[in-house]
C-alpha cells in the first residue's frame, strides 16, 4: 500500500498500548464554567434590576405626585418633550424629570403633547399631567371688545392686558376690527390678537356686504362700514338699530345731512372720545371737521367706531320706513318720525321728560347718612 493508503495508529507507549488523546485541564473547563456561570448571572441581575426599574418607573408614574395646591404651567410652542419635563420638576408638578421623559416616550406620547397653559390639581400623578397636556384643554382667558369702541380705546384695553405678550403694532384703520369676546391661551401676543379681530371683521364685513340688499346708497363696501359706524353710535338697543339705520338711508337718499351727533364728537376728540365732562356745544356742532355730519353732505371720508354684527346687518338689511328724524325718548331708545312736526313734538315731549327729571332730583331730600355730622 502507498503511504497515502494507511491508517495513521496513535504512537505506541512502548508497552504495546496505544497513548489516549490529551483531555482539557480540570482547571481550563473551571474557568469556562465560571465564565459563563458569571455571564449568566450579569444578565439575570440586569432583568431583574431592569424589571425592578420598569416597576419603580411605573409606581412614580402613576403614584401621587408632588403637588400640594392647585398650579399651573405653560408649555411653549415647540418644545421638546425634555425641555417640558424639566420645566415640570422644576415648578414642583413632577417629582422626577427623567421619569416624566421616559413614561411620556414608553406612552408614545412626545408628538401629542400641545402647546398652552394648562391647570394641575394637587396630587396629579405624572399620567394625569401625560393626559392633560396630550388632552389641549389649556387655560383660555378672555379680553371683550364692546361695540362700538375706537382702535384707540381697544388698543388701549389691548395694551393693558397682563396676559397678552409683546408690543402693540401699529395703528391699525378705524372700523377694521371686529367687537367681541376673545378667547385666548396664555403665550398669545398682542399683535396677533389685533390680526386676529382684524381677521375675523374682515371676513364679517364682506359676508354681509355680499348678502346686502339692492339699492343701498352707500358707493362701496368703505362707505357701507362707515354708515354702520354711524348707527353703532347712535342706538346701543339691537333692535332698534335697522330702524336707524332706515333713517339714515332715506336722509342719504334725499340728499339731506345726516347731523349725527357722534360724527361731531370723532371730528373734535378722534378716537380718544367726547371727555365725559364736555357737553356739545353750539361751536361744535357748526365746527368744520370732515367728520362733522352737521356740515358736510353725505358719508365722513371714514368709520368713526369699529360696528360689530348688529350693525352691519341692519345697514345690509334697514327697516323700510319713511322716516327722517329721531329724538331720545327718554326711557333709553328713540322717538322716530317722518315730517320735522313729528319730530320737534317729540324733542319737546323729550325735553319736558327731562325738565321733570330735573326737578324730581331737586326736590327728592338729601340721604341723612351722606351728611356729615357737626
């Protein structure tokens, strides 16, 4: 046989025995054992330190939590998830920033959470937090612009708001801005509250100027604001407002002056207003301003108030009368009438209403307890 053909034996021991193979050590398969016994051991007290954190994690979580009144926060427009658990610990609604983080990103919830002022009641847990911040019901506060007020007076409430943030923007047009209740979170500021009144007029004004009715003698949708300024002015009863509105549109019609007395006042005081201790006097009325009503023909080249719904709708739509003339009635609203007879009677009833007025105030006794004591 060739040498490739024999069977190799183990070598001989020299006493006919063949030697046995090598084994390992007893001390190479110890340290194996002990290897991966201690391999094994690190990773069951790694599950069991890790299942006993998850556990920690999630009584925190879910636990009571640090609070102890009443508190809220504000959570910034894009912010992180760890910029906003910080913010937590730190004023005391969470006890644990990194808890709060982890438990937000274990719930998925880092995307939902919504920007805004939001309440905690005493005890709220971090899941109660979770939910209300993943919830959007922030704080909304409040700023109401009555009717009828100038962009210099709600500037002026605008500017005065400890809620709203920023400066002021500039003046804006008389009449672009829409009297109402706004309601707002708390970050909020005060240009984007104007942006947001002159919005939401603008999309009022062309709303009913588009469903107005045919034949209304106002040029464009600048003249049909001005005259709802005008009728904003004069009535603060809404349902009396299209009957004024009726009055001024036949006075338009007519070619007569409209001798509205709020158009003297816008002329002399601006939007600033009449101080409340200045009467109108005959210099007033006869005084040339290009607001004044008294002297020009026609519509002021401009709105004198910022009108809110009411009256724009009652210029769109006036009641159809014939009347050219209206008085105080004494009781809050107005005496209408179509020929200038009607009307002075009813300036005279209104100025005997007053005389009486004037003279149950004389006659009525002094109240004891406002007079001093010798």
């Amino acid at each position: 046989m060739g040498p490739d053909e024999r069977f190799e034996t183990a070598p001989d021991a020299g006493d006919g025995r063949r030697k046995k193979p090598k084994r390992r050590s007893r001390h190479a398969r110890n340290g194996l054992v002990i290897f991966l016994s201690w391999m094994f051991s690190l990773a069951l007290i790694a599950v069991i330190g890790a299942g006993f954190l998850l556990y920690w994690g999630q009584q925190q979580f879910d636990g009571r939590g640090p609070l102890e009144a009443d508190a809220t926060y504000l959570v910034q427009r894009g912010a992180g998830v760890a910029n906003i658990a910080d913010g937590l610990e730190r004023a005391g609604i969470v006890s644990n920033a990194r808890v709060f983080e982890y438990g937000v990103r274990l719930n998925k919830g880092g995307p939902d959470l919504k920007a805004g002022e939001y309440a905690f009641a005493p005890g709220a847990s971090m899941r109660d937090v979770l939910d209300t911040l993943r919830s959007g019901n922030s704080i909304l506060h409040a700023v109401t612009i009555p009717e009828g007020w100038t962009v210099q007076q709600i500037y002026a409430r605008l500017a005065g708001d400890q809620v709203l943030e920023g400066d002021m923007p500039a003046m804006v047009a008389e009449g672009s801005l829409l009297p109402e209740t706004y309601r707002f979170t708390r970050g909020m500021t005060r240009a984007q509250m104007v942006d947001q009144m002159k919005d939401a007029q603008s999309k009022l004004v062309q709303e009913i100027w588009d469903g107005r009715q045919d034949g209304l003698p106002v040029r464009d949708i600048g003249e049909f604001v001005t005259l709802a300024s005008i009728v904003e002015k004069e009535t603060g009863i809404a349902s009396e407002r299209p009957h004024v509105a009726s009055v001024f549109v036949n006075r338009l019609r007519d070619g007569m002056r409209l001798q509205s007395d709020p158009t003297i006042i816008y002329g002399i005081w601006g939007g600033a207003g009449k101080p409340a201790n200045e009467p109108i006097r005959q210099s007033h009325i006869a005084g040339e301003t290009p607001y004044n009503t008294y002297v020009i023909r026609g519509l002021p080249p401009g709105p004198i108030a910022n009108p809110g719904r009411a009256s724009l709708e009652a210029v769109a739509h006036p009641l159809d009368t014939r009347d050219l003339y209206f008085v105080a009635d004494g009781t809050g609203g107005h005496a209408f009438a179509a020929t200038l007879n009607e009307h002075n009677a009813n300036v005279r009833r209104y100025r005997q209403i007053e005389r009486d007025a004037a003279a149950a105030r004389a006659q009525t006794p002094a109240d004891p307890a406002a007079t001093p004591t010798p």
